[in-house]
C-alpha cells in the first residue's frame, strides 16, 4: 500500500512487563532485520547480499555462521569451519529442503 510503513517488532516483553528481546532494521530496506538481542546477551548481527539474503550471522561471543548460495543448495559455515549443507528443490522464493548434509553424516526431507 503505497504511503504506509511495514510495522517492525521492536520488542517482546514477558508476562511481568520485561523486556527480553529486540530487534535493529536496516533504514534503507524496510523490514529487514540487522539485528538482535535477547536480554543479557550479546547482540547477533546480519549481513545480506544484493538478492536479501542472509551471508552472515555474526556474534562476538559464541558461533558466527557464514551461507552460501547455489542453484540447489546453501552452505552452512560455522566459525568453527564446520559445515552443513541444505540441498534444496524448487525455484526462487519457494524452495523446500529435501536433504540435510552434516559433516559425517545425512539426513532426508522427512527427517528434517
């Protein structure tokens, strides 16, 4: 709708009032997240590609995790350098995973 803003999470808030999440979004692409936190924690940061999609989650004080794109898988890179791998079917926006790939080891769609 031409003239309206896309309403963003700021913040969730448990039952007493607390807030224990929130949310950062880029200024330039409306909706799309840069950030968050839960309470007490670091804060997870996002990068994007030109298409909008993930290629890093950063967090400084456990696991970053890097995605790579392909026809018909992404890989899964954690800071660790272990990897997953998610071979996908379908075109553009509505892919489905059919088989998920750890180091080791595979797992099939209905298992997923």
């Amino acid at each position: 709708m031409a003239g309206r803003h896309a309403a963003k999470l700021a913040a969730v808030y448990d039952r007493s009032n607390t807030q224990v999440r929130s949310f950062t979004y880029d200024d330039k692409y409306r909706g799309r997240m840069v950030a968050h936190r839960h309470t007490g924690r670091p804060e997870i940061r996002y990068r994007y590609d030109s298409d909008g999609r993930v290629t890093e989650q950063l967090n400084p004080a456990g696991l970053s995790y890097t995605y790579q794109y392909e026809k018909d898988h992404i890989t899964i890179t954690d800071s660790l350098d272990r990897r997953e791998v998610l071979h996908t079917q379908g075109e553009g926006g509505l892919k489905r995973v059919v088989k998920k790939e750890h180091a080791g080891r595979q797992r099939h769609a209905e298992s997923v």
